[in-house]
C-alpha cells in the first residue's frame, strides 16, 4: 500500500494511494498526531474521500434514465486505488478515472482528482470532478477527515469543545437507522444552542449517528481542549457539513465533514437528477472545491 509524505518546517502529512487519503497530520516539534489513527476497533479510516455520493441512498439504490443501480454508502472511490499525477515536498495530485466496474454502478464516465497542499500550519484538500461523458453527469462530493479528541490522551472528549464562526443556533437532521435523513422543515429540525458559537460536546450527542447542518449555516468549525484553546479548525465553502463520531463505541475521534449533498430523505422517490443537494456537470465542464485544514 503505497504512502507518499509531504512536509515543510511545521507539519508531516501522509497520503494513501489507496482512496487518495490522508492518514496523518503530525506537527513535528511536539511529535502531536492530529488525524484519528484509523484503529478498526472503532473506525478503519482516517479522512476518505466520499464520491459519487455523500451518505447512504434510500434502499441502497438509486434510478437514473429508467434503471436502477445498487450504490453502498458514501460511493466507491474511498476504497479504490488512485494514480499520483504530480507530486512536489508540499503538494501532491492523484486521479481516478471510471472503469468498466465503476461503470456497472455508475453510468459516467468521469475523472475525480485530489490534491493536498501543505502551507505553514495548513493543509488545504482540493477536488475536481471532470465530466469526461457525453451526456450530464450528476454526483455528490464530501470530506470526512476524523481527528483526534482528546488530543495526545488528554482527558476524555466530553471535557472538550466545538467553536462555529456563527453565534446563532445550528439547526441539523437526525438520521434513521436506515441511513436516510429525518425529512423535516428547517424551522423544525433540532437545534444546536452554543455559548458565544462554543458547544461543550455532550457524551450523547451522537447517539443517533452524524448530525447534519444545511443551508450555510456555518463555514467554519474549531476543536478546542478542555482549557477552551483552539488546536484545529477546519474552513470550507461547501453548502452542508456533518458532525459524527461513533457514539456508542465512545470513540476518541470527532469528524468534521465538508459535503456537497447528503444522504436521501426517508420520504425521498425521485431519481438521481432529481437528490437534494446533488450536483449536475454539463459535458466537458469540471467542478471543482476545496475545504483547509489548520493546527493552531
């Protein structure tokens, strides 16, 4: 499995060809790990790449031009091999082209590449979906890096903290067991009340899997220590974000997850051009975004 390593003067990072995924962020004066260590006694993985869909699809399916086509959670390309196509000490590029087994599952043929930037203290992940069909495409792309909590086995991840770039309440869907969002109005769905946009993170919070928040509602979240001091903050653009780690394991790792689309609403019977949150890419166009990660 092979791993290449970028660094400069503050951080080491590591990324698998295996689903072009970074599995280490480690700060090379304190030695610190920043990036959960994907321990398959409560999670394999580190940071996957989700494409061609973010979450689960209602009935592990999905219609498109009259056919229905099977597609597991969180799509394929976190658990295929990537091809580096340019790499540098603080950047590297990877790419995945459709294959006739991608194809069996999902009609496009498509080219997905990532990037990892490492500048000073902060890496920034960047994607490009490149419709290379000839017809449109439609797809949906998220992150879903795990980072350590507590940090360096500091105490136990109720003594820490979430931070939002926002003051006001965070509205989010629940998911049901089946993986499909709790289909509710926005003014309906819980709510997350912070102090000043800081949230003590609850023992219970994830009970009922990730939280998911829409509609723009922040654009910047920060893991902070029991002292309330800041020591990751993740930015992005993207329309929706999810909050996740496996609860019922007590698992020392919390996600911060950049999505562009979700998983399907229980009530949802429509086909893929018609998922919320979905993308759509006219012939020869590509999409491209972002999300950074920053050590404090």
């Amino acid at each position: 499995m092979t791993t290449h390593i970028l660094y400069n003067e503050a951080l080491t990072l590591q990324i698998r060809e295996l689903g072009a995924e970074l599995i280490s962020i480690k700060d090379k004066q304190t030695n610190t790990e920043y990036l959960w260590n994907g321990d398959p006694a409560y999670w394999k993985r580190h940071a996957p790449i989700l494409f061609p869909f973010v979450g689960s699809l209602k009935n592990k399916s999905y219609r498109y031009n009259g056919i229905t086509y099977p597609m597991s959670q969180h799509g394929f390309a976190r658990d295929m091999e990537f091809t580096v196509i340019n790499k540098s000490d603080r950047e590297i590029w990877l790419s995945l082209d459709a294959t006739k087994e991608t194809l069996e599952n999902y009609p496009f043929q498509f080219r997905l590449e990532l990037g990892y930037r490492l500048e000073e203290k902060t890496i920034t992940v960047l994607w490009r979906v490149i419709n290379q069909d000839n017809k449109t495409m439609y797809f949906s792309i998220g992150g879903h890096p795990a980072f350590a909590c507590p940090i360096d086995g500091n105490g136990k991840q109720s003594d820490y903290y979430l931070q939002f770039d926002t003051n006001q309440p965070l509205h989010y869907l629940l998911i049901n067991e089946d993986g499909t969002a709790v289909k509710k109005p926005f003014e309906q769905q819980e709510t997350l009340e912070t102090d000043k946009g800081i949230l003590a993170i609850d023992s219970h919070m994830f009970d009922r899997d990730a939280l998911i928040i829409e509609h723009n509602q922040c654009q910047e979240v920060s893991l902070l220590d029991p002292s309330k001091k800041a020591y990751l903050t993740v930015s992005f653009d993207a329309p929706l974000f999810g909050l996740w780690s496996p609860a019922k394991k007590n698992a020392p790792f919390i996600c911060i997850e950049p999505w562009y689309g979700r998983c399907d609403s229980s009530d949802f019977d429509g086909t893929l051009e018609e998922r919320e949150w979905g993308n759509e890419l006219e012939v020869g166009k590509q999409f491209e975004a972002s999300y950074t990660i920053t050590i404090k």
